[in-house]
C-alpha cells in the first residue's frame, strides 16, 4: 500500500530543520556544514518502505515540506497546510522556541483539525550541542504530544526510529479515515 503523506518541518530559525530533513529523507550524508537559511520552502520527496501502520508493513510515498522559520513567509502558510496529513515541529530547547511552539501547534494542528497523533515534537540538538534528555518545559496542551530528542551526532538512527514510527501512526491515520469515507459512502 501506498500512501502520500505531506509533512511540514518547520520552525525556527537556525534550529537545523534543513539538517534533519536531509538526514530522514536521505538526501545528504553531510551532518554539519555552514548555515544556509531556507528561502520560502523545500519539498523533499522520497520512499519509506515497510513502515509498521497497524501492525501491517506498508510503503508510502513522502512528501517532507522544510519550510523557513522566518514569519515573512506567513502569508504563504495556508496554501502550505491545504492537505497536510501531518506536521513535524522542530525546535530546540530556548525560551523563544518554546513560546512559538504553541503558535505553531495552534495554527497547524487545531485549526487545521488534525489528531495530536500526527503531531511530532522534535528538540533538535546541533552537532556539538549537550542535548538535555528532559521534557522541556511545554504548555499544559502540548505535553501530551509526542517528544524526542534528536542529535545526529550522538545516536542518528534512534531518530530514524521515531521518524518511521511517527510515520506509521500517520499512515494508520489516514487508513482509518479512507476506511470511514468508504464506510459511509457503502451506506
């Protein structure tokens, strides 16, 4: 089975969204490198194969949305959610982050109406950086989302882990959804 999922990777400025993004969709091997701010935003496309959705291994087609943290491009955040199935949002662990964080969850997940299930908290942690293993210090309604932690130095496939696990959780979703629109149109 085959599923398109969009994704948005998206915050902050310099959080390393664009590193992260390389690394899942295996576009680069290069971890570190030179900062290179991204203008608007980049659409990674790529294949996952035997992702575990429900107990069943399925392969899904990837589309990972790494848009620019700059709040310039907000105008053009609409057009970008129109049919998201998941949002990604990558922060590291600084009193400013967090506080947009919220912003973030508001306006891509509620107002977009999708499950806290197909959202994922990622503290990303620069090469070089002392990751902090603790639960930031998150408003009471983003707590109950799904956090990890990712150094792409320290531990690179714990991260691929959770990505593909985050995937499958989408994918199940999405199923579901197929499956009540199928029931409903049936009856």
């Amino acid at each position: 089975m085959i599923v398109s999922l969009f994704m948005f990777l998206y915050l902050s400025f310099q959080s390393g969204k664009t590193v992260l993004a390389n690394f899942l969709s295996d576009a680069t091997e290069a971890i570190g490198g030179d900062y290179n701010p991204t203008l608007g935003v980049r659409i990674l496309e790529f294949e996952c194969l035997n992702v575990n959705a429900g107990g069943r291994n399925v392969g899904c087609e990837v589309e990972l949305w790494d848009c620019s943290g700059d709040q310039k491009f907000e105008t053009c955040w609409p057009a970008l959610m129109k049919d998201s199935n998941g949002v990604i949002i990558v922060f590291n662990d600084i009193p400013s982050h967090l506080k947009e964080i919220e912003m973030f969850y508001s306006y891509f997940v509620q107002q977009q109406r999708l499950h806290d299930s197909q959202c994922l908290l990622i503290a990303h942690h620069k090469p070089s950086s002392a990751p902090g293993r603790n639960r930031p210090n998150l408003a009471q309604q983003l707590s109950k989302l799904r956090l990890i932690h990712s150094n792409l130095e320290e531990d690179p496939e714990q991260v691929r882990t959770a990505f593909r696990q985050y995937l499958g959780t989408v994918v199940s979703s999405l199923s579901e959804s197929r499956d009540k629109e199928e029931m409903s149109i049936i009856t």
